[in-house]
C-alpha cells in the first residue's frame, strides 16, 4: 500500500487517546489583586476569529466550605506585558455573572453583559479568580489538568498564579477544559477527561461523520483497538447491520499494538454517496469496552452552547448499537481510525480544526 508524500497523515477525530478518568485541580483559596497578590488561574488566547465575547467556561472539580457562599469574577486583561506567562495591566472586560452549578464535576459560565469586541489574532488573558468573603474558606478547585491525549496543538495549559500575577506565573496543567464563545460560536477544549462509556460486549460502535467531512481526503485506517476486525460505512438512516456504502476487514493486528493501514487509492465520503452523517461502523470480533476517548461532562447543561463547537469533523459523537436501533452518546468522542490527508504548507496550509483553534 503506498504512502502518500502528498499528504500529511491525521488521526480523524481529535479525541481523547488515554482512557484514565484522572483529572487535577487549583485552588482558588484567597483573595485576588491584579499585579499584587492572590491565586488565580489565568489562559492566554490568540483570537481565532473577530466578534464579541460573550461568555467563557472552565470546569469546577471540586467545591470547598459552603457552595452558596461563592463568587467568582472572570476578567479579560490585555497582553502587553514584556513576559512570557504574565497578563498586561489593562482590563478590557469583567464577567457580570457567574453561574456557579448545582453539583461537582460541571461547568462554571461566566457571562458578559457589555462584551468587548476582539479583532483576529488579538492577544488576551482570561484571568479567573474568587470574590467570595471568606476566600479562604469558601473556594473552588478548578480542573486544571486530565489524563488524555489530543492532537493539533488541542492541548490548552492554564497559568496560575499566587501573587496576582506580580511576576511570571506558572504552568497549571496541560489540556484544560475550557471554553469561551465569540458571536455565538463556541470555542476551546471542552473535553473533560478521557475514558470509555461502552460496557464490555462485542456489539458494533463508532463515530458519526458530518457533511461538512464530506470533501476530506481519506488515506488509510488507523486501528483503534486490537479487537476490530472490519470497518463499514453507512449512510444516515441505516440500522445496525444495515446495507454499507463501504466496508473494509482488516488483515491483521498485533497483540500488542494497533494498526495503521493505507489505502492504494485515496477516496472522500461524498463519493460514496448516501445522506450524511455518515456512521463510520466498528465490527469486533471479541468482547471489549474500546475505543476510550474524549468526554464533555456536563454537556447537557450547555449543549444548544457546546454544539457548535461539535463539529462533526474533528469532533465526532459516538454511538453504539442497542436492541437494533443506534444509541447516541453525545459529547462523547471516540479515538478516530480515519487517516486524512491534509495538504501540506505551500499547498493550501492545514486544515485546523475549529474546536481548537485560537492557540488558546
């Protein structure tokens, strides 16, 4: 099967490739003073896109002291700072409410009344910190850091501070789960941790393809578990063990590995036709609980919000098969097996993926 030196090649999702749960968090345990004192957890953007800012999302791990008596603030400094890690000293914009949840483990919305307007590639900081009385006491933990692995640079750190950010702060994680919303489209790295929701069976799963991958260039296969034996592809409609548009078996996988397999010749799923989404189909031939992959938990909570930056390209919700019919697990992304070429820089640059643009 020949390589193809035209391209590069790219897992397809992005998605999570560890299956541990395990997360870590900062603490928002003082007060904050810009440039003087106090904890605070700040993330550097280049703005993807030009727009109003009207909202931005990090993810509460663990709550401390008495929940009712949390306040938090969301402020948006500029970067004009000569250090690497610092925010700048002017304040462009503060959060005019803050939805602390219910419970654990969701999402913390901070929301601006009068949102700024960024320009593309504007540099700025979200700088989060606790407004509470007794911020000693009363604080939350931030999720700051999960066990996962995502690709196109999808892997956001934090930067955190115990001194308001007087000198240069420090890395506070890598892969954050965070998010902000520019004119209604939501952007950032919204997964939360890596994991499995699929119970240990042989049933068929997968992922399920948007049209807008229509057009992508697919150059090969990569395994995402040893226990797939073949691949189908069926159009939007098709029930489980339905007619394909497309089914490869695989030839063979070491025990010990997965495996990568290209095609001789190339092809794009709008040439094979049907309605999409499209629902790539893994066939496996022992009992397993794989693929793991990427979850945002709490979805439900902001999910007219999330799903705009689900965009069935680089995200792409899973499914499995149940009494017939297909099973949607929403914002939940399986490890990808497509490979896509992407052109290479000079030929029309890479394609990023929206959900993960901005560098932030």
């Amino acid at each position: 099967m020949a390589l193809y030196s035209t391209y590069y090649p790219y897992r397809f999702p992005t998605c999570g490739v560890g299956t541990s749960g395990s997360a870590t968090e900062f603490l928002l345990n003082s007060a904050y003073v810009h440039k003087t004192s106090g904890q605070g957890l700040a993330f550097a953007l280049i703005c993807p896109v030009a727009g109003e800012i009207t909202d931005f999302f990090v993810f509460l791990n663990t709550t401390y002291g008495t929940r009712g008596n949390i306040t938090l603030q969301c402020d948006i400094y500029d970067d004009t700072s000569s250090t690497n890690w610092m925010p700048g000293s002017t304040l462009l914009d503060s959060s005019t409410t803050t939805t602390y949840p219910a419970a654990d483990t969701q999402w913390i919305r901070f929301q601006f009344a009068t949102p700024i307007t960024v320009s593309v590639r504007q540099e700025i900081y979200f700088i989060i910190h606790n407004t509470s009385s007794s911020p000693t006491v009363d604080y939350p933990g931030i999720r700051n850091a999960i066990a996962g692995g995502f690709p196109y640079g999808g892997d956001p750190t934090a930067m955190q501070t115990s001194n308001g950010f007087s000198s240069t702060g420090s890395g506070g994680g890598s892969e954050t789960p965070v998010g902000y919303v520019i004119d209604g489209q939501c952007y950032g790295q919204l997964t939360t941790r890596s994991a499995s929701p699929f119970t240990s069976n042989s049933l068929r799963r997968g992922i399920r393809i948007d049209a807008a991958a229509g057009d992508l260039l697919l150059v090969g296969f990569n395994a995402p578990s040893t226990s797939v034996t073949s691949f189908e592809i069926q159009s939007d409609g098709v029930a489980p063990g339905g007619a394909n548009l497309w089914s490869f078996t695989w030839p063979s996988l070491a025990s010990s590995a997965h495996g990568i397999f290209f095609f001789d010749t190339p092809f794009t799923l709008n040439s094979l036709g049907g309605t999409p989404p499209w629902r790539l189909v893994y066939n496996m031939g022992s009992t397993t609980s794989t693929p793991g992959g990427g979850f945002i938990d709490d979805y439900s909570s902001y999910s007219t919000i999330f799903e705009t930056a689900i965009d069935g390209v680089n995200w792409c919700n899973g499914f499995q098969e149940s009494g017939g019919v297909w099973v949607e697990y929403p914002g939940f992304c399986p490890i990808g097996s497509f490979l896509i070429g992407y052109p290479q820089a000079g030929g029309g640059g890479l394609l990023y993926p929206r959900s993960f643009d901005g560098g932030i």
